[in-house]
C-alpha cells in the first residue's frame, strides 16, 4: 500500500462528507431565503393596499422604519444561522 492510495482512503470519505453537508446547506439556506424573500414580498403588497391617509399615519409613528429594521434582522439572523451551519462560523 502506498502513501497515494493511503493518503486517498483518509481523504476520500473526509472530502465526500464535507461535499454533502455543503450541499444540504446550500439547499437550506435557498428554501430559507425564498420562504424568507416571499415573507418580504406579501408584507409589501400588504403595504401597498393600505390607503393613503394610513400609510401617512404609519409613517408619522415610525412603523415603516421599525419593519425595516425588523426585516433587516430576520435576513441577518437567517444568514448567520446558514454559514454556522455550513460550517464557516463556529
């Protein structure tokens, strides 16, 4: 046995595990970012639809800047949850 074909039995199942857990954590973060990007879109349609006088009123009380910032956490958190999960933050 030499070193090539012992070098490639340690390696091999290593290089596969890793390949496999990127892979699943690539799939999870796309389902997370579509259900998250869809969560977004149906928040702004509901925006939308409001009239005019609410959407002033919304806007005096700061409630347009408190779902902004909301919605800049949940896309944060979901992507650091995604990179511990891959892997490259422990």
């Amino acid at each position: 046995m030499g070193f090539g074909t012992f070098l490639m039995a340690v390696a091999g199942p290593l290089a596969r595990k890793v390949l496999v857990s990127l892979g699943f954590g690539l799939v999870t973060y796309a389902a997370v970012s579509a259900a998250l990007a869809a969560a977004l879109d149906a928040a702004k349609a509901a925006w939308a639809g409001l009239a005019g006088e609410a959407l002033a009123l919304i806007q005096i009380a700061g409630i347009n800047t408190a779902a902004s910032i909301l919605a800049g956490a949940l896309v944060a958190r979901v992507a650091l949850q995604m990179t511990k999960r891959i892997g490259l933050v422990k």
